[in-house]
C-alpha cells in the first residue's frame, strides 16, 4: 500500500527491502537516535509474539537493536525516510505530512 501511494502522489523513491537485503548497522542506530528505539521496534509483530517470555522481557535500546539485526521483522514497517522525516507503518496522513503531498 505503501508504494502504490507514493507511486501514486508521484513521490520518487527507493524501494529497499531488509528482509532480503542486509541492513546496515548504522541505518539502525540513525533510526533510534532520529525516532527513539520504541518507535522503530514492533512488539506488535508475529515474530515478537513468537518469542520466548524471556526474550521479550527487559528490553531496552541495546537489546532492541541486537534483536532487530537478528530478525528485522521486528521493525516497525513500512519504514519511509525522507532524510529528514521519519514514519513507521503506513498512514496515509502521516506520508502526506513527510513528503508534502
């Protein structure tokens, strides 16, 4: 939905999938510095629902980084990243507000 919409509004982009490709480390640490960890990690995810109880206890910026260049289904998703807007999950007001469209 995400990249019909901006197709769509006609909003250049680059489609970069980081469930196959490798997600650098630093991308991670620019979210969490720019949006806060909370923002970036998805609790309400399968694979975070899967985990074992003590996986899921105690977690805090280090941990939810480990775990989310582990297993990158635990970002929030669909990331848009306008280099100075972020937005996790896809809300059509919220890519409007980014991209000015």
């Amino acid at each position: 939905r995400a990249r019909k919409w901006l197709d769509d509004k006609g909003v250049a982009h680059r489609f970069f999938d980081y469930r196959v490709e490798k997600l650098d480390p630093k991308v991670v640490d620019d979210w969490f510095a720019r949006a806060g960890w909370e923002q970036v990690f998805n609790r309400n995810s399968t694979t975070f629902k899967e985990l074992p109880e003590a996986e899921k206890a105690g977690i805090d910026a280090k941990k939810a980084r480990q775990m989310i260049l582990s297993e990158t289904n635990l970002i929030k998703r669909p990331v848009l990243d306008t280099g100075k807007e972020l937005v996790f999950g896809f809300r059509a007001d919220a890519f409007a507000a980014a991209t000015g469209q």
